[in-house]
C-alpha cells in the first residue's frame, strides 16, 4: 500500500495564556469540525479506515463495493482479506476504471477451496474459520489507524458513512438486524458484515466468541457487546434484506413489501431514506441471482433509479453488472449494451376488467434499472370504448407506452402474428394475451433465463405457464416433474410467451407465405390438431406454431414451479377460449429462484425424458457456476 506520509501530534494548549489566544484555539477547533460536516447532531466523523473480505464468489460483489465507497471517500485507506485472483481482477478492471483508494490485499483467502458452497464449508467445518478471516483485515487496518469499519463485500455505499457522537467513548459499534425475535434468537441480533472498531483486542475477541457461539461469527457479536463499550447503528446504516422479509410487523393490514415501503422515501436533495435519515449503505447481492428475498433488491434497485442525488452509485451499479455478465455469460457485455429496450405486447379487445387487472400486475412487477416498452393493441369491437380509455389512461414508468387501435376486426389469430415484428436477433419481447396474473419476479426469471440460455439453436421461445398438457393421443392433463427446473417442451405456452427473435420471423415469413401446409397445418398424433379442426381457425394460432416448432424441432422453455405456483396464471376470462369465467388456474409466485442448470432436461411430445440439451450461454471457468460436466450443445 503507498503511504502518503503521517501527521504527527503537538501540544496546542501549553502557555497560551489570554482573550486572543483562546479566540485562536476557537478557531482551530471550528476548523477541525469543519473536515467532518455534521449531517446530523447525532454524527460527527466518518471512519479512519475500512476493512472487508473478499475472494470467490463474492470477488465482483466486493469491487462493486470498492467503487462505491471510492465515489464517496475517495483516498479512503481498505484493507483486504482476499484471493489473489480477486486481486488480479482488481488490476484488471483498474485499468480502464481507475481507484485512487489506499488498498492493502491481504492473501490469506487462497487456503480456502472457495469453489464450496456455504453448506459444504459448514459440513467441512471450515465455515466459521474461513469467516473469521475478517478478523485479518480488521487487525492489519487497527495497525495503521486508530479505528476501521468493517464492511461485507456485497455492501453497496451509497454516502458517506458517519459515525455517531458516542463513538467518541466507544469501543465497538453494531449493526443490529430489527427483525423478529425468532429470527434474532437463530442468527443473532447484530450483522456480521457491518461493524466498526477501535480496539485491537476485538478480533482475538471475536474469533473466541464465535467459537462458542450458537451462529458462527454472527451471534458471538452479542458476547462482544457485553465485554466492550458498545454502541449501535441506526436503521438507515446497513439496510439489508432482513429489515424486509424478517420485519417487525406492525401493520398486518398491509403486505410486508408495502409496510417496509412506508418507511422510504427520496428526500427534496434526492437521497434515499430510511425512517427519515438518509440511507449510508446497502446489504444485498445486487449482482448475483437466487438470493435470499430478492423483493429487497427489486424494490432498492426502483428507488435508486428514482434518487436523483444517486446517479453515480446507480452507474456503478450498471456498470458492475455488465462487467459480472462478461464474466459468468461470454460476450454478454456487448450483448446487454446492444440489445434493444425489452417489449411488452398486450393482446386486448372487449374485457376492460381483465385488462385493468393485467396492467396492475405489470406495473408491481420486478423490472430493476432496465428500460422496458410497452404496447397495448386492441382489436376492434363495438363494445371496447372502456378498454381504449383504460389503455390509454394507463400510466407505465418503465419505458416508453403506446396504444394501437385496430379500425377492423383481426381476430385473435392474427392479433398474434401481427403484435411483435421484432428487428433484430438480439431484440427480447413478450406476448400477454389481457386474462392473465403475473408474479413479480416473471421479468427478473426471463431476462435471466434469455441470458443464460438465448443461444440455443433449438429455442423456440420460453413461456411463463406451468406446462399442464401431453398433446400426444390419448392426451391427458399431467405435468412434468424435474425438481422444478427448467426444461425443455415441445408444445408452445400461450399463457405469456417470449419467442425467439430469429424463430419468430421464420414463422411469420411462413405464415405470410402462401405456404399449402397453412390451410392444414397437420399434426394427426396430437390432439391440438383435432381442436383446430374443429374450432374457430382465426381463433387459434397455436396449432400453426404447434406444426412449425414440430417440422423444425424445436423446443419452449417452461418451469414448473414448486407449490403449484406459476409466473403467469391464466384467468380463464369468458372470451374466444371459454364460454363463462372459470378463473385464474394457479397462483403467482411470490418467490423465484433463480439459479438455473447448465444443461436442460428435454422432454418428447408425450412428455417422456429423452436427452440432456446443453445450450447454456455461461462461462464454466467462473466461479459461481455449478459445473455439471456438460460439454457439448446437442
């Protein structure tokens, strides 16, 4: 670490005697203040130092955190329990994104096997030494400074960290979790990765604790708070996940996400508040999927676009993200900088009630900081005036809004072939026919799986539905189970779908063909063929994308979620494909993993296993990818 000298401390106060000189020592000690603004009464300075572990799979969630914290304490000396491959990615980056902070790498993560899991290091019982770790950084920090804050590297700072008046007297100061004390009573009642130190017995301290301790290093901070002079963080420092999905209720009127709402907000100066004060840090995984309540990170990631004051930790954050993607998905940084804003095409005519309820369920769902156009087209009727003046009063903050109004009847077919042209082989869209629910994580699960598996030359598209149909005769209602995984189907989902771009086309250049095969679009093993034959032909596009997907053997993506939850449920509205209303089908999810495999479980028109397709755009190189010794792409 480059050291950039000591200043060494004189006695002021010896043989000043008198009015001017007392006058002198007043100034002086306004201008020392004057270097810690006071943003509240409550606050005084900021840290000496800071301290963090990094190395695995937190490495790019730990430079994420380094920027952040650079943005607001710019020569700020870190100090680094890490990896030396952390390191070198540090260097990497650092090349084309300069750091002026003080950094001294620590290696001493290396003697880890850090491709484990957290449940293979607790089963291997290294768990709890490995964490302890942080106890190196702190000690390497309290050599050089008088005091550090220690951070977790998936922090996220968003300004400056102050510390409040009673740390002048203070040895040690927690962060605690304001959660519910069945929470508190497993995992303890202060945060492991947030917390800040004066006293150089502390880690020694620490690391005995934890040893003892119900919760690893965690719950031992509660015996450190008896030995030390403690005091503790407010709420608007660390806010983590926890203060969501584990929250003290206090209104059981509302949901939980709306409770936590109430209690943040975007000041006048365009900061992010918790219960009035402004918010110093986040505690979440912003970069990496399947965590723990990932409402949290959605609900920060809408605020943060909305806080004017933020826009430099919000391009930081866009930032890390295409640099996380280049590393586990190859080639995707130019992929997501290339790709054009993300589609929504609602297919409406007559149900004004439906429609309503479909552009609610748009408008909570999950969309992070991503630009997301919307399209409602509404097929002509003599009865849809309420259906136009909801559309068009409809207010969508996402992206940009239109509203096509067909002069003539189309017919539901055909408002199918003509909702999404889309322009090029990267462009993503989706399909809403108006009686459908959302869950919403629907977006947050489709980007990620167009990510992961948009390369597969086999793809025909991904639906949002449970698969429930085996069209194969004798064709029976039966779902494929897999351990709700993704996998791959024959059969086309109407119930929201996302087509591939390239295949899309295809099949609106064949169905704009003139083709003999459009007027009888065969498929004599399935039953869907029969429902065609015997039904409304412009009614029904299914069955010419059901004849084309088997022609060129392709494949939709589906999940069959656990509990017999669904992303999108079908409302079964009284319309073109039932007679009278019988309701929605499944529940929405209120959580979605999603962690998805490398390969595919690929299954036949009488849904029968028949291969492993491996079509996965991720790096298998990286750390956070669960290796499965796939190798080739069928």
């Amino acid at each position: 670490m480059r050291r950039t000298g000591c200043l060494k401390a004189h006695g002021v106060g010896a043989g000043c005697r008198g009015w001017p000189c007392m006058l002198m020592l007043a100034m002086l000690v306004l201008m020392s203040l004057s270097a810690y603004p006071l943003t509240s009464s409550r606050e005084f300075r900021k840290p000496s130092s800071y301290a963090s572990m990094i190395g695995g799979r937190s490495t790019m969630e730990g430079l994420l955190m380094l920027y952040s914290l650079a943005s607001v304490d710019p020569w700020a000396s870190v100090y680094v329990a890490g990896t030396g491959e952390g390191l070198r990615s540090l260097q990497v980056l650092n090349s084309t994104t300069l750091l002026q902070l003080q950094i001294l790498w620590l290696p001493v993560l290396d003697k880890y096997k850090l491709s484990l899991t957290r449940k293979a290091m607790v089963k291997h019982r290294v768990w709890n030494r490995f964490q302890m770790e942080k106890g190196s950084a702190i000690r390497a920090a309290l050599k050089w400074h008088p005091d550090t804050l220690y951070l977790d590297a998936d922090s996220f700072v968003l300004g400056k960290i102050l510390l409040p008046m009673e740390a002048v007297h203070m040895e040690l100061g927690l962060s605690p979790h304001y959660i519910q004390e069945k929470y508190e009573a497993k995992h303890g009642k202060y945060n492991g990765g947030f917390l800040w130190t004066n006293s150089e017995r502390m880690p020694e301290a620490w690391t005995k604790a934890s040893a003892r301790s119900r919760f690893f290093d965690q719950a031992a901070l509660e015996e450190l708070a008896e030995t030390f002079k403690t005091f503790t963080f407010g709420k608007h420092v660390n806010l983590g996940w926890w203060q969501l999905c584990q929250k003290v209720r206090r209104n059981e009127s509302l949901s939980v996400e709306e409770e936590f709402q109430e209690e943040i907000d975007i000041d006048t100066a365009g900061f992010l508040r918790m219960n009035g004060r402004r918010v110093d840090t986040l505690h979440a995984h912003l970069l990496t999927p399947g965590v723990l309540c990932p409402q949290f990170n959605e609900i920060m990631l809408r605020y943060l676009a909305k806080a004017p004051a933020l826009k430099e930790q919000l391009e930081i954050l866009q930032w890390a993200q295409r640099a996380y993607a280049s590393l586990v998905y190859p080639q995707a940084k130019e992929v997501m900088e290339a790709t054009p804003p993300f589609t929504i095409v609602v297919l409406t005519m007559n149900r004004h009630e439906s429609l309503a309820q479909l552009l609610e369920s748009l408008a909570s769902s999950y969309y992070g900081m991503d630009k997301v156009d919307l399209t409602i087209k509404v097929d002509h009727a003599p009865d849809n005036t309420k259906v136009i003046d909801i559309a068009q009063d409809f207010n969508w903050d996402f992206g940009q809004k239109a509203v096509e109004v067909s002069s003539s009847r189309k017919g539901l077919a055909r408002a199918w072939y003509d909702a999404w042209k889309p322009k090029t082989s990267n462009a993503r869209g989706i399909i809403f026919e108006d009686d459908i629910l959302l869950s919403k994580f629907w977006y947050r699960w489709l980007v990620n799986a167009w990510a992961r598996y948009g390369t597969c030359k086999y793809l025909a598209g991904i639906s949002l539905q449970r698969q429930t149909l085996v069209p194969k005769k004798p064709s029976r209602r039966s779902e494929i189970v897999n351990h709700h995984q993704p996998f791959l189907y024959p059969l086309v989902g109407s119930t929201g779908f996302s087509p591939h771009p390239e295949r899309w086309l295809s099949f609106l250049k064949w169905i704009e063909s003139g083709s003999p095969t459009l007027s009888d679009p065969a498929t004599p093993d399935l039953v869907t063929y029969d429902w065609w034959r015997n039904g409304d032909k412009r009614q029904m596009w299914t069955q010419h994308f059901i004849h084309f997907s088997h022609k060129n053997k392709l494949f939709t993506l589906y999940v069959n979620l656990p509990h017999k939850k669904t992303l999108a449920a079908h409302t079964r509205a009284k319309g073109e494909h039932f007679r009278r209303t019988l309701g929605q089908d499944f529940a929405t999810a209120s959580d979605v993993s999603l962690v998805m495999p490398d390969s595919l479980a690929t299954y036949n028109w009488n849904a029968k296993f028949t291969r492993r397709t491996c079509c996965s755009m991720v790096n298998p190189t990286h750390p956070n990818v669960a290796q499965t010794g796939c190798r080739k792409c069928f």
